[in-house]
C-alpha cells in the first residue's frame, strides 16, 4: 500500500484554461504526481463547463457534501498522508475533520491569492480613496489569517504576499513558503511571429474574476477611445471564460472594441496580438495573463498591481501605469483630485499602449526580458526542488514543526470544538427540513 496519499479539497474544479488558479492547481497535482502520490480531487463545487479531465492524469475525482458527516467516512477510509486546501474557505470548512480523523496528515494551504488582500484593495476602489495597509484588517482577514496558522505549511504565489504576512500579520515564516507560477522552461521556444507579423490588441481574464472585469470597463469606457483616436485602425480583442451578458453588450465593430469570449487556445490568440493589455486596479497573486504574454513574447501594458510579486528582482517587460498606492498614515484624497488622478491614469496607460504598439525597437527589447524574467522567476524544476525538500522537512519534524507555531495549535483548538459544533448543528437542520 502507498504511504503517498494526497487529498486535495478544491474551492473548484480545476478548469487550467479558464484561470490562472487553475493553471496552478494543475502544476501542483503534477508536481506531486511525480512524487508518486495517490491523489484524490474532492470538490463540493459544481462542474464547470471548462473542467479539466483529472482522470486521465490518474487523479481520482469525487464530489464531497458540505456540512455532512458523510465526509468524516470517505477520510478515515481513504486517510491520506497529506491534505491541500484550495483556498482558505476549505480549510475552515473540512479542516477540524482531518485534524480529528487524520491528526498526523500534513496539512498544506494553497491560498491562490490574498483574497483579504484583493477584497481590501476593491473596498477602496468603490469608495474611490487610496488602499491603506489598516483596510486590510478586515473580517476576511482574520478568517484566512486563522486558516493560514492552523496549517503546517501555506503555499503563497506571491513574494510581495510573503512580506505582508510575515510584516503585517506578524506569521512566522517556517510555515510560509513562495510557490510561484511553475513553467517548464524546457518547453519554451521564442516566438516566430515577429512584430510586423502582428496586430492589434489583447485583454484575457476570466470574467468571473471581478478585477478582471474591471479592467474591460475601464478599457472600454476611458483608455481604449484614447488609444482608437491615435490609432483609428487598430482593435482590442477580449478574450476570456465565461463573458456575462453585461460584458458581450460592449462589443462593438465599429469601434474595434471586440468581445470575443472564450478562446479555445489563449497561447495562439495572445501570440498573434502586437500588445497586451492589462490595467489592474485592484487584485492580488500574480497574474497568469501576463505570464502567458510572455511565453508568447507579447510585451504588455499594465499597473503595479499587475506586475506585484511577479518582478523578484528583474525589470518588467513593458511598460506600468503607476497608480496610486497610499501609505499606512496617509489621509482620504478628496474627490475631485480622485477623479483628476484616475484620468490622468488612464492618460497614461493610452499613451504607454500606443508608443509600444508603434515602437519596435522597445517592443523587441521588452519581448527578450519577458523571456529572461520567465526563465529567472518561474523555472518549474528549480521551484519544484526547493518545495520537495522543504516538504520532506516537515514530514520528518513534524511534531517540532507544530510545537513551533502555537498560535496555530491554540486557533485549531478553538476552530475544532467551534466548527465542529456548528456543522452539526447544520447538518441536524438540513435533514430535519
């Protein structure tokens, strides 16, 4: 019998097309399948229309209830070495019931993102102030904090992330560990559409992903008619899974404004475009997108918000729109600066977009330090490695790994009894009704 058992406990079923969340969930189940774990992909969710077949890596796939005791059965049955949570909410839901039943199971949280991160920064953008670390101190916050402590180990994709934890939040790093995008660099060719072979704009995100669809209204109602004055035959392609009805009534021909939706091979549709473009507002991780458009060689546009936690040292292949980021102490802006600040940003952004698209000198430039940043920042085996040993650390210091975090033992004390309860008490009520 293996001794290998993962269970990994998804938020969602992984749709790598779709997302980079799911790209990323897929290079972690690869990872441990070379490893040679027995993996079993468990989900509440719903199955999505873009859902990978995890079958056919030899993933099995089962769908568990939430609030149920039905769990409690499939675990002991199965009793894995080692659980991935993905995303905190799972872990507050199933985590007391693998520390009840699989007490010895290495626990690991794969956090996607800050979503207390991302959560704070949309907060201030409706309220149209700049984001102060003290919005971070929100009920979000202290949810994913906990979840993040009760954990052996919380994967974080983002170095940037990695520093507001430890600084802010004040966990202790043996139980943090920078898990950027993995990209197999082996598998990487420098693109053979060169500048003049291309055309025309990109913008790609899942449309599900609130920053995201921010940004195409952003595009659409301020930078894109700056950028179609300047140059009157050029397009903006939307590419993105799932385009609600709101986000397909923007497409419009005769302003090369084009929302094309789901796009069957988002390599192929970023290749071909001359730029991408990216005005994040607010978000948080690190940005798939961006990380494709350099696989594809296609220098982007964006804000700080998009290149954060991606950089690790190196210079950005594009050109950033700096928005504006507030200090701790720093006091709300008054309105009319906002609004004055928010076109001039958008200025910017229009003014950045069009001397990239005309220049192919600084194109070319940007599309060989995309390629050194990918090869620098995001090598698979290099990042695989330093993983694989400090898992293997764990598993052989297990106790004294824990007895080092007590705040985690006191959080996972507290949230067994609290949660436990509570999932009864919903479990009685859904059968009583």
């Amino acid at each position: 019998m293996n001794n290998k058992t993962l269970l990994i406990l998804g938020y969602v079923w992984p749709e790598p097309n779709s997302s980079a969340a799911g790209g990323h969930m897929l290079s972690l189940i690869q990872f441990f399948l070379t490893l040679d774990y027995d993996i079993t992909y468990a989900s509440p969710a719903l199955q999505g229309e873009h859902k990978i077949d995890l079958t056919q890596l030899g993933v099995a796939e089962t769908s568990v209830n939430l609030n149920c005791s039905s769990f409690d059965e499939f675990v002991i049955e199965l009793n894995p070495t080692m659980v991935l949570f993905d995303r905190f909410m799972l872990e507050e839901q199933f985590g007391w019931r693998i520390s009840k039943h699989c007490p010895d199971a290495i626990k690991i949280l794969d956090t996607e993102d800050l979503h207390s991160l991302r959560h704070a920064r949309h907060q201030a953008i409706k309220l149209k102030r700049p984001f102060s670390l003290t919005d971070l101190n929100n009920d979000l916050a202290k949810r994913e904090i906990a979840a993040i402590f009760r954990c052996d180990l919380t994967l974080v994709i983002s170095d940037f992330e990695i520093n507001l934890l430890q600084q802010h939040f004040k966990v202790p790093s043996h139980i943090l560990w920078h898990c950027p995008f993995m990209l197999d660099m082996n598998e990487h060719q420098p693109s053979s559409l060169s500048y003049q072979n291309r055309h025309h704009f990109i913008s790609i995100g899942n449309f599900r992903h609130e920053p995201n669809w921010d940004a195409v209204l952003w595009l659409k109602q301020q930078i894109w008619p700056l950028i179609r004055k300047q140059l009157p035959k050029a397009e903006l392609h939307i590419y993105g899974a799932y385009p609600p009805p709101k986000a397909t009534q923007l497409h419009n021909p005769k302003q090369g404004f084009l929302v094309k939706g789901w796009a069957e091979d988002a390599k192929q549709v970023m290749e071909q475009a001359r730029v991408c473009l990216a005005p994040l507002r607010f978000g948080a991780g690190i940005k798939g997108k961006l990380a494709e458009a350099m696989w594809c060689g296609t220098p982007t546009v964006t804000t700080n918000v998009g290149i954060e936690g991606m950089q690790m040292g190196q210079p950005w292949p594009g050109f950033v729109t700096d928005l504006e980021q507030a200090q701790e102490q720093a006091p709300p802006q008054e309105q009319n600066h906002q609004d004055h600040s928010h076109q001039e940003q958008a200025n910017n952004f229009a003014k950045q977009a069009v001397e990239l698209y005309q220049n192919q000198q600084t194109w070319e430039n940007f599309q060989t330090l995309g390629y050194d940043l990918l090869t620098h920042n995001f090598d698979r085996k290099v990042i695989q490695d330093k993983l694989m040993a400090k898992l293997e650390q764990i598993k052989t210091n297990l106790n004294q790994h824990r007895n080092q975090n007590f705040i985690g033992q006191m959080l996972q004390h507290h949230h067994l009894k609290s949660t436990q309860y509570m999932s009864q008490w919903i479990e009685v009520k859904n059968k009583l009704d």
